[in-house]
C-alpha cells in the first residue's frame, strides 16, 4: 500500500475539511451523510474530548481514493487580507509542527498544508464561533491512499504536547 501524491492532495484536504463541516452539520440535523466524494471516499475523524477511540466500518467501491487525516488542524478568520491569512498559516503550522507530541499510522501517512479556501460553518459548530462565512487554511498528517480488493484496518493515533487534541482512530474499510 503507498500513498496518493499528487499536487490535488493540498486542495483534497480543504474539500475534505468542507465536506467534514457539512457532515457535522448533517450528524446533528439526522441528515444522510455521504462519504463518496466524487472518485473519493472521505472517513470522518474525531477530536478526542471524552472519547478516546473512533472506530468506524465502511464499505467502499474498487477506485476510490480513501482520504483519512492522522491529525490535523483547521485555521479559520473573517479577515481576508494577506497578513491575517499568513497569521492563520503560521497559527496551523505552529499548532502541528511545533506541538505534536506523537503521530503514527499503520499506513503511510504525509504532511500536507491546504490552500486557502472559504468555508461555512454552522450554528453549534465544534470550533465554538459565531455562524457565518470564514476562510480557512488547514496542515497536518493524512493519509490519502487507494486500496485493492478486500478487507482492511487503517489505524492511526496523533496528540498534541499539551492533550488538548488527541486522535485515535481505527477505520475497518471493506473495498468491494
């Protein structure tokens, strides 16, 4: 198994963290969520705040690329000029780079940076601001391969130095 790299990988991760608000968004509503994202299946992650292992079960179709993050971090401002932009960068990188305490995955697993892109978030959103239109900038470890045929188990784990984000993750994926 080895990793998508691709220059579309940085702009994957702004449409999964686009598609991850929108699933939020869908989770609290009781909406249908949906994971194939076009040739794409992207599997949700979760902050641990109480919960210290996500396990999910997924059934993909042959082709798809699977988009999972290790840990990441998500910038987002109202602001739109080019010193705030490269203050939401510099925040992201600090929060990944410089504070992460450990990051490992049972699957290759790279370091990517997202271009900037706007983003909706919503009423009760997790990342506790004001509902609205926001840009965003978003690093850290994914992992963004294509498997064969059968059954598999992506596992992954990522904390930051001072615990306040923690990700671990078992994913059963089933390609069909």
């Amino acid at each position: 198994m080895s990793l998508i790299t691709t220059t579309n990988n940085q702009k994957l991760t702004s449409e999964w963290w686009k598609w991850f608000i929108e699933d939020e968004r869908n989770k609290i509503q009781g909406t249908e969520r949906k994971m194939q994202y076009g040739p794409h299946f992207f599997i949700s992650s979760q902050w641990a705040l109480g919960k210290r292992l996500l396990e999910t079960d997924n059934t993909i179709e042959e082709g798809k690329t699977i988009v999972v993050p290790v840990i990441n971090w998500l910038s987002v401002s109202k602001g739109k000029d080019w010193i705030t932009k490269k203050l939401m960068l510099r925040k992201a990188r600090h929060e990944i780079k410089d504070t992460i305490a450990t990051h490992r995955s049972d699957v290759p697993s790279m370091y990517i940076e997202s271009p900037f892109f706007q983003v909706h978030l919503y009423e009760g959103n997790q990342f506790r601001v004001v509902e609205g239109d926001y840009n965003a900038v978003s690093c850290g470890y994914w992992t963004i391969v294509e498997l064969p045929r059968g059954k598999h188990v992506l596992t992954s784990f990522g904390s930051c130095r001072n615990g306040t984000l923690t990700m671990d993750q078992k994913h059963r994926v089933e390609v069909v």
